[in-house]
C-alpha cells in the first residue's frame, strides 16, 4: 500500500469527528438564541400587557384600553412553558419591584422537573392583590387575584385550569368595571 492510502482513514475520521463537533456547537447556540428570543418576545408582551393593566387600574370606572400580546411558543424556542398566570406577588417581589408590599404579578410557568415546575418570565404589575381581576376570555369563573397554586404552580382546583391565559397571541381588551374590578376580555366589534 502506498503511504497516501494508509493516512485516508484517520484523516477521515477526523474530519468526521471535526464535523460532529460543528454541528453539535451549531445547534447548541441556536437553540440558545432561539430561546432568548423568545424569552425577550415574552417579556415585552408581559410588559405591554402589565403596563397598560396599571394605566386602566388608575383612571376612571369605565376606563378600558386595547391591547395586543403574544405569548405564543414558537417550535421549539418555548422549551418548557405551560402556562401563563396572575398571581398575587410575593411581598419581598412587590417591595423591591414598587416599593409597596403587595402586587399583581404575571408569570410565565415551565414544566415540572425534578425540583418542581419554575417561572421562567416574571412581571410585576403595581394593582393591589385586593382588586378582583376577571378574565372573560375562557369560562373562568374566579377572579384570577383569588386562584390558589400549590408548590408547584399546579391549580389547587381543576376547574381553575380555565383560569390560565393560554399560549397564544391576543388582541384584548382591558376595562375597569368599578373602584376594585377590572376585567379582561376579547375585542367585540
């Protein structure tokens, strides 16, 4: 055999090893990126949407405001989330976020691992846990401040699973019924 066959082999398998190493590093920092878009994507959304909820919280009985939200998961980006939530915040949370010991606060829930499932996505919102918040987009019948979780942000009734906002884009609309109810719900033309 000449010297040029013997070597063929080995350069080979290192090249196909070089190659599973490139392909390997290529998904890894895609799915990163993928993942962080889509953590951006949620934050401005829970943003708008938390924002815009204090803006209708201050003004008038029968302020109301439109709002667009996506909190849609895209392929795979998403990874791990299952729902969206309102829940009243952790005194610690709303003290350091507002500067007040209670808050509204908006989460972003992952599936369960091993230590439980997670919050991914977290906005406060400066509304007092007090103020009943009535989401008519689905057939909740609990204003969603009053929902109970266990530890780990499963519902503690299974008819509060209604109550999640789904993983989906939505066009609602937010109005203060009276001093100490908003409510959420679709757009009507």
């Amino acid at each position: 055999m000449q010297k040029g066959q013997e070597e063929a082999p080995v350069e080979l398998l290192i090249g196909v090893t070089i190659l599973t190493f490139v392909l390997i590093i290529g998904f890894y920092t895609y799915q990163n990126l993928c993942s962080n878009q889509f953590e951006q994507v949620l934050k401005a959304s829970f943003s708008k949407f938390s924002r815009d909820m204090e803006l209708v919280y201050l003004g008038s009985v029968g302020t109301s405001q439109v709002t667009q939200v996506d909190f849609s998961v895209p392929g795979a980006c998403g990874g791990n989330v299952k729902s969206v939530k309102l829940i009243s915040g952790l005194s610690s949370t709303c003290r350091a976020q507002t500067g007040k010991d209670d808050c509204l606060q908006l989460i972003a829930v992952t599936s369960s691992t091993n230590q439980g499932a997670g919050i991914l996505v977290s906005e406060v919102i400066d509304i007092p846990p007090t103020t009943n918040v009535i989401n008519n987009l689905g057939q909740c019948k609990i204003p969603l401040n009053l929902l109970s979780y266990n530890d780990n942000w499963k519902p503690i009734s299974d008819q509060n699973q209604a109550c999640f906002f789904q993983l989906r884009a939505y066009t609602i609309k937010i109005t203060k019924d009276n001093q100490n109810q908003i409510s959420i719900g679709p757009v009507t033309t």
